[in-house]
C-alpha cells in the first residue's frame, strides 16, 4: 500500500489519528511527546486507545478528541514457561482485533477527513488513502525460542511493510535496543526519531531514598507488586510506591515510612522522579526511556517471559546502564545492596529528534491546494 511520499510544500493543519496499543502504559506514555508536539503545531489530533491508556491520555488530554479502539487484552501467564503456548492460544483474538481496527479506520474515513495516521504497535491502524506511520522498537521480535522468533519477526515484519514509514524511537548509534531494531529489512521504510518520553529534567532536592513503580501485563504486575510488599520492610528511609493501576480505587496497607498510590499524572510522576535517589522498576521500554531521559539509574527487572524486556535488560546490564535482576529470585535488599556497592550510567540520548520526523513527514502528506 505504499504511497509515493512527494514532498508537497507546507501543511499547516493536518488532522492527525494517532492510536495507541494496550499492553501495560508505555506505548500511551512514550507517545504522549509527540502529541504534545502535535499540539502545539496547531495540528487537530484525534487519539485512538482503551482501557488504562485510555483513562491516562484522557486524563493528560482532556480536551482533545478520543475514539475507543477495542484493546486485545492479552493475559500473560503466571509461569514464564507457558508464555509462548499461552500467547499461541490468543492469536485468533489478535487476528481479530487486527481485522476489527482496519475495519473501524475504513468506516471512520467515510465520516471524517484525516491526512495522517500515527498507530504504536497497532498493526490494523492504518489507511491506502492515509499517509500511515507505524512506531515500534521491535522490527526483530524476541520471544525466547529461536524457530517462533523467526516467523514472529516475518509475520510483524508483514505487518509493519504495509505502513508507509516505520519510527523507531531509538538512536541508530548505541541505542537501546540493540537488535531489536537495529536490523534493515528491505521494504520498511526504517527511521530512528531519537527515544521518546514524557519527562523533563528539573534540579531538586532528593525526597525520596527508593522510588518503586510498577506496570505492565497482568498477572506479573500483581505477582510482582506482592513479593515486592513481602520485602519492602528490609528498606530503610523514605520510599515512594506507584504502583501503575490509573483505575483502581482500593490501596494495601503499607510501613508509616511509605507512600504509596495507584496512580499518578504524568507532572507528579515526573517530579517524583526527579526527587527520587534509587528507581526499582520493570524492564518496559517506555520506562528505561524515561529513565535515561530523566538521567537516572536503578534496578530493573525484567517481566518474566517477556524476552523483549530479558533482552534490553542484558542490553542495559552489560553497557553498566542499570542493574538488572530477574522477578523469580528477587530479593529487594539484596539487589540494592548490589547496586549500591556498583556504578551504573545511563546513557545521554538526543530526545528531540522525533520533531524532525514530523516535519518531514507533514510535508509527505497529500492535500488540496497543492
């Protein structure tokens, strides 16, 4: 469905359909940048999402047009050793949910003019008449058997060829991801946009000893958060627990020295970040680019199998970026104590190379007048 991309002049007011997927918050977090850039361009946007990143965008977002996209709520197994059979058993969902957004794009073009689609991770959201931009840090996909990794990678692959312009948000030069994306493949129109987040840097007093934030698939999230309960009173010193549920209501009794919240805006976030020594957190993408925007280190731990979050972790582990420990063994003191006895660096990235990539591909865009 390639569209031949003419440099048309300037466009200075594009109507723009940007949707998120619905694993865990990272892939809303990681695009709330460019809406926001999209924003202040004067550019109308219209966000496609469900569930939790739904709650979140629109909590960010309030006065911007939103449309529900089913989500394809994915359970991942408590036992990483039937992740693969699991999410195996869930493919004819995901088939569907593909086959329903290519459907709901086609009957919402007959009503409404949009000149560009932005889909995170949503293969369905795209458009033959649409200048369509598809955001992945994953042309190569891991799932931890090498056979399924293959036809996984041709299958996504598939998918990301059928989209004009494939961002990857990601330095090209000693990025994060390593050989998730730093593959060519011909037929995917291939971009680095620099890594993307929320966040801003702003100079403060440390408030905070330990700052723990969950997120991601359940039930991990909850197995984790409760192992991570039954130790959090080995900490000493001020310790701040988010713990990633923007829907939930009801909160666990925790120590006086903690505080603790479901949920917070993305300025609190940012602010509670910033004023925080010791992050401890998952492996999610969304949330390493965060932490290296923000310039800090901490432990991470990978979501047990998920072989993409296992990979950037022995990605980070080994450039001495973040200290890494696997979720079955965890001890909390103990991987403090190893992180405290070690120096970890994160990276300094450029993250505001996307903002060229929008300039460039406004100006792709097929319009009247020219």
């Amino acid at each position: 469905m390639k569209k031949k991309a003419t440099i048309l002049g300037n466009f200075k007011n594009p109507v723009v359909l940007i949707s998120v997927l619905d694993w865990g918050l990272g892939h809303a977090t990681r695009c709330i940048p460019i809406i926001k850039e999209l924003k202040n361009r004067g550019y109308s946007v219209i966000i496609g999402a469900s569930g939790a990143p739904l709650f979140l965008l629109k909590n960010e977002f309030p006065d911007l047009e939103f449309i529900i996209m089913n989500g394809y709520n994915l359970r991942y197994p408590a036992n990483q050793r039937f992740f693969i059979s699991r999410i195996s058993v869930q493919l004819p969902k995901i088939l569907l949910r593909k086959y329903q957004e290519k459907r709901q794009i086609q009957n919402f073009l007959k009503s409404r003019k949009i000149d560009l689609i932005i889909s995170d991770n949503r293969p369905g959201v795209y458009h033959k008449s649409v200048y369509s931009v598809y955001i992945t840090h994953q042309i190569q996909v891991k799932t931890g058997n090498k056979f399924i990794d293959k036809i996984a990678s041709q299958i996504h692959q598939s998918v990301i060829k059928k989209f004009d312009e494939c961002w990857v948000p990601d330095e090209e030069e000693n990025g994060l991801s390593g050989a998730l994306s730093h593959i060519k493949v011909e037929g995917i129109q291939q971009r680095f946009i620099g890594p993307l987040s929320r966040m801003e840097i702003h100079p403060s007093s440390i408030e905070y000893d330990y700052c723990i934030i969950l997120s991601g698939p359940e039930p991990q999230r909850t197995i984790l958060e409760a192992k991570i309960l039954s130790q959090i009173h080995t900490l000493n010193g001020r310790i701040i627990f988010i713990r990633g549920l923007p829907e939930e209501t009801q909160l666990p009794d925790v120590p006086e020295n903690i505080s603790i919240t479901n949920h917070l805006p993305a300025e609190l976030i940012n602010k509670t970040l910033n004023t925080s020594k010791t992050i401890i957190s998952r492996c999610g993408y969304s949330t390493v680019m965060d932490l290296v925007k923000l310039k800090k280190s901490g432990i991470l731990i990978p979501t047990p199998g998920q072989a993409e979050q296992e990979y950037i972790g022995e990605v980070l582990s080994y450039k001495k970026y973040f200290l890494v420990k696997s979720q079955d063994e965890f001890s909390l003191s103990g991987a403090v104590k190893e992180y405290e006895e070690n120096i970890y660096h994160p990276v300094i990235m450029n993250f505001n190379l996307f903002k060229q990539a929008i300039d460039d591909v406004v100006r792709k865009i097929p319009h009247e007048g020219n």
